[in-house]
C-alpha cells in the first residue's frame, strides 16, 4: 500500500499519512486547519513486515483504507514532576 506522508508546520512531531500525494479530500477540514499547511516528508510503500518507527503498522493501514487519512501524534511529555510525587507517595 502506498501512502504519502505529510509533517505538520504548526505541530512539531505531528505527521499526516494520506493514500495518494496531495488528495486531502477524505480528511476533515477542522483537522488540515488545526494540522496547517502540510510539508511533504516523502512517499513511501507500507509493508506490514516493516514497522514504523512511531505508529502500529496495521492501524495505519486499517485507517487509510477505512477514513482516507492517518494522524501520527507526538508522545505525551514525561512530567519528571509527576514521577516524583508517584515515586515520593510510594516510597513514604
């Protein structure tokens, strides 16, 4: 399967995957506003026996057949904050 994949301006670490380069027909109006004008990274061919350095494989696939798009989000900021308070609470 071959998909285009699009890195978002306005969101660091954010990427769009597409099924063909440039048709952004099937992805909602409120998420390329949010997305901003996207940057081609490159097109590529998805093969469920390579994996993807951040996203399932499968779930990219099953999401560009089923809606036309796939959203790759960044991971959640560590809160070494948190992980004190956690660390503090269980070790007390």
């Amino acid at each position: 399967m071959l998909c285009a994949v699009y890195k978002s301006r306005k969101k660091a670490d954010t990427y769009l995957f597409i099924e063909r380069r440039d048709d952004f027909s099937r992805v909602p109006e409120i998420l390329l506003t949010t997305f901003g004008p996207p940057q081609l990274v490159m097109v590529t061919k998805l093969n469920p026996a390579k994996p993807l350095g951040m996203s399932d494989i499968g779930k990219v696939m099953n999401a560009l057949r089923e809606q036309g798009y796939y959203l790759q989000l960044p991971p959640p900021v560590e809160s070494l904050l948190e992980e004190h308070k956690a660390f503090v609470r269980a070790h007390s």
